[in-house]
C-alpha cells in the first residue's frame, strides 16, 4: 500500500518552472520530465527505504532522497506522523 505523498508549494511551483524550460528546449521533454518524477514519487510512496539517506540530515528523521531517471534532480521524501 503507498502511503499519502503531500507535495511542498515550492517544490510543485519548481517543477512546473523546470518543465516548461525542458520544453522549451525540446517538445516533448518537459512532459518527460514529468513523468519521470511522477514515477520517482510513486516508488518512494511504495517504498519509501528504496531511497539514500541524505548527507548532513539526521537519520532518525526518516529523511530519504531518491534519483530523477535521466534529469539532474532528486526527489526529497520525509516520513512524518500521520496526525
């Protein structure tokens, strides 16, 4: 089962931002962007351990990061309490 993913403003304004840029450089390439993230969210979703720790974050925050396929970005994942 995948667990509820809630996306930062900033971070879906910045997505929008580098995909009409990607597109502008090559149609096609902004909707491949994301995809490309779209996927990367679902895994860490459905397995949040299959992302790297990220350097200088305590590990007792459950603060995993994992690789964008083929663009220079990683998604940042935090487990928080569901409250």
């Amino acid at each position: 089962m995948s667990r509820r993913v809630l996306v930062e403003p900033g971070a879906s304004a910045e997505l929008e931002e580098a995909a009409r840029w990607y597109e502008a450089q090559r149609f096609g390439l902004g909707l491949t962007l994301l995809a490309a993230v779209h996927r990367a969210v679902e895994r860490l979703a459905a397995w949040p351990e299959s992302g790297s720790g990220v350097p200088g974050v305590r590990v007792s925050l459950s603060v995993r990061q994992l690789p964008v396929s083929r663009f220079p970005y990683r998604i940042v994942d935090m487990i928080a309490s569901e409250a």
